[in-house]
C-alpha cells in the first residue's frame, strides 16, 4: 500500500488538489493505478497525457528507491489520512497528501504556535523570541518553524533551551540540512521534536519550495507569529495564508522607520495580525488559561438537558477540557467543520457555551 501512495507523488502534471479528487472517487492510491484510461478521464483535471503517466507505472521505479530511502534512515511517511498525520492540516483544500517525518515529538499536539520572521533578525527579534517562548512555556506547546536563518532559528533554539519540542518544516527531502549552518540544531531537533517535509530525497532547496513549505506551518499551528519581517519577505507570505486558513495572526510591533519591522506593522495596521508585545497577549486571544480542575469537576456535573446528540458529545468533550478551539473540536469528533460551527452557534444562541477569543469555547457555567 505505501508503495503506491509515494509513488503518486512521482507522477507529473498532478498537484494535491487533483489527488485529492482522484483519492475521493477510487477510494485508494492502488486503485488509482488500477483504473483503465476512461475512468481516469472522468476525474476533474485529468487529460490524457496525464492518465496516460498514471497509466505506465514509470513512478514506481523511483517509488520503490524512496521506500528504500525511507526504511534505511527511519523516516515515518504519513500520507493523509495516517493517524499520526497533522490534523490540522486536513481542514486545509491544498494540505499535501504525502508528508516525510523523522523525529518523536507529537504533530497533534493540543497546543501548536508557528513563529516566522526575516531571516535578517536583529537582537532585539531573537530576543523576543526567547521572552515569548520562555512565557509559553508552561503550555507545553509545540513549537513550529521553517529552520531557516533569523527568526526561524532562533524560535527553534529557543524551544529547545525552555524544553519545548519544536518542528522544522523543510522545503527540500530529509537527506540534506538546508542552510548546513543549522546541522547541528537540526540534530538536537531529532532528539526534541523534529524535521518535516513534503518533499522526497533527492529534491534541492529551490525557491519554489519554500510558499509552499509556508503553508505547511501556517496550517499545522493554531496561531502563527510574526517576530520580525519585510514587506516582501516570506513571513508575511505564511501569514497570508494563515488568514486564509482562517487562523490566528499576530505581529510583533516595531519602530516605524525599521525596514525589518515594517511587515509587521503592515499585517497589524491592515488588521492582518493582532498587536503582541508580551506572551500574556497569547494566552488572553487564544484563550490559553490555566485549567482550574475543581471547575471543571462542577461543570460536569451541570450537563444541560434537551441537548441533540451531537450537542451533548460538544458538550461533554468542553466540560472535559474547560475550553476547546473548534478545530480540537472537529478533530476529536470526528465531524465536518460546517457542523460543528452550526452546532456551537446554537450552543452560544442558547447560552450553554460562551465564545472566547481566539474562535475558543466553554462553558457558560
């Protein structure tokens, strides 16, 4: 079976979009190779050229070598769907339906924050850093980055010196460290989260790879920081596509005649970002508190009555963690996101449960 799944990222002229169709009608990667031509032309995006690259088996062969790649460096491919896959990621239209990762820290993680910036970082970003991390820490997040120079980096190390586990998102295969300068945290990564990727060995860093390494890091976090950052850097591209995914932006505030924070300023003046200055900023919007056990033992005992099925397993689930986000939510039960959104506003409507910030829940106890 795996060998069928790599072997669909092989195959040219087709994204993840298209694979996404193709997996939705045949219901597996080995029935996709399986199908005759005619089915294969059904799918939405499928011309002949391309059901005919499907069709020769010609991605196997290079398949059959990454499997190898893989088995001998212990590398864990998650294709979509895997239990250890991000799940974040699956409420996104272009997640990537192949994943490599080498490392032992948990990617679904209840409490993921990316922290991007320039890789032109000065003191005072890498020391922001470090604050902000060292403030979180209790949370006892994952924290999420592209390994990159700058901001990048110093969000890793920091992590690392506070006892976080912390996630390098790759834009090339896992048989190369990209810049080499970061080899040595990228192996104490190893030991204390983890290096991830979408990309197979064998594939150089080129600058194509790096917007869509980004949206990996938007996807997979709950909150997307920006420390530092140009007008035209990539920082402000994966916060672009963390509002299109319809999560939580912040910035870091800077001088205004400062070239590396006038990204900043942007995404916070054009209301792309909220204003953070402190790590209490974090907990406020995102609802990160403190759960206070005896609370929570009291509300479980006021489950309301008349509730619809699918109300009472929301319920049940907020009660059993004081507060929720809705991805957690869908995530935990399993359900569309338009169900769980139309179920929670009928909650709030009928006052069981209060809206917080940062798109969390509780109880109205």
């Amino acid at each position: 079976m795996m060998l069928y799944e790599i072997a669909l990222t092989f195959i040219k002229g087709i994204g993840d979009v298209t694979i996404r169709s193709l997996l939705s009608h045949f219901g597996s990667a080995e029935e996709i190779f399986k199908a005759n031509k005619h089915s294969l032309m059904k799918i939405p995006g499928i011309g002949e050229k391309t059901a005919r690259s499907i069709l020769d088996h010609q991605a196997f062969d290079r398949a059959e070598e990454e499997l190898k790649f893989i088995e001998r460096y212990k590398i864990q491919p998650l294709f979509i769907g895997h239990k250890d896959y991000p799940k974040r990621l699956l409420n996104c239209d272009d997640a990537p339906f192949m994943l490599y990762y080498k490392g032992n820290a948990d990617l679904n993680k209840k409490k993921v924050l990316a922290v991007v910036g320039t890789r032109n970082a000065t003191p005072y970003g890498i020391q922001f850093c470090d604050t902000l991390i060292e403030g979180l820490k209790s949370h006892d997040m994952l924290v999420v980055s592209g390994l990159a120079y700058g901001i990048d980096i110093a969000s890793h190390k920091a992590a690392l010196a506070h006892g976080l586990p912390t996630i390098g998102i790759l834009g090339h295969g896992l048989d190369r460290i990209y810049p080499a300068l970061h080899r040595k945290t990228a192996e104490k990564m190893l030991e204390q989260g983890g290096l991830l990727t979408e990309f197979p060995s064998a594939s150089n860093p080129e600058r194509a790879n790096f917007p869509k390494r980004n949206r990996i890091i938007a996807g997979m976090a709950d909150a997307v920081i920006v420390v530092e950052a140009t007008r035209t850097g990539g920082a402000l591209i994966t916060a672009e596509i963390a509002n299109t995914y319809n999560k939580d932006v912040f910035a870091v505030p800077g001088r205004v005649d400062d070239e590396f924070s006038e990204g900043c300023n942007f995404l916070i003046k054009t209301n792309r970002a909220s204003v953070l200055t402190r790590p209490e900023d974090i907990e406020y919007i995102m609802g990160w508190f403190e759960v206070d056990k005896k609370t929570v033992a009291n509300n479980q005992l006021k489950m309301p009555l008349n509730l619809t099925a699918d109300e009472q397993k929301i319920v049940a689930l907020i009660m059993e963690n004081d507060q929720m986000g809705i991805d957690e939510i869908q995530f935990s039960l399993n359900l569309s996101q338009s169900k769980v959104a139309f179920t929670l506003l009928n909650l709030e409507m009928n006052g069981v449960l209060i809206s917080l910030p940062g798109k969390r829940y509780r109880l109205n106890a």
